[in-house]
C-alpha cells in the first residue's frame, strides 16, 4: 500500500516553514518539530512546535473520521432514536 504524502505548513513573518511527512510517520515529524525547535537558526519556537502538533493532532481525527465513516455506513446516514 503507497503511503499518501502529507504536509503542515506555518508562515511566521518572512519565514515559511513546510514539514513533509508520510501519512503512518507523524512520530517522525513530531522529532523533525522538536529538531527544528533545538536549531538557533530560525526562530522555530514551542509554540510554532504545537501550533503544529495541534494542526497536525485535527488531520488525525479527520482521517479517523473518514475512515470510520466508510466503514460504518449507518454513521453516515440521519441517526433517529425511538
């Protein structure tokens, strides 16, 4: 199975930081944040770090929603209680 190609992207001023990452490697991408963080360089702070992990912790639900939905029709459709 390919692994679908995923991307979080923070403008912060003139900066534009583009994280890159496999749909299955999210851990990854949490270190290349924290990485990122270490790195005097830039000024990639904590705060861009979970501005981040929130982003991407709503792609995750997304995607878990999808999933269960197309795997549960009966979610899908008009729920009535009796």
């Amino acid at each position: 199975m390919k692994k679908k190609k995923q991307q979080l992207v923070l403008n912060k001023g003139t900066e534009k930081f583009i994280f890159r990452y496999d749909s299955g490697s999210e851990d990854k991408l949490l270190d290349a944040l924290v990485e990122q963080v270490k790195d005097k360089r830039t000024n990639f702070d904590w705060f861009d770090a979970a501005v981040l992990s929130f982003k991407l912790a709503q792609s995750l639900i997304n995607q878990a929603d999808n999933i269960l939905g197309e795997e549960n029709p009966i979610l899908q459709g008009d729920s009535q209680t009796q």
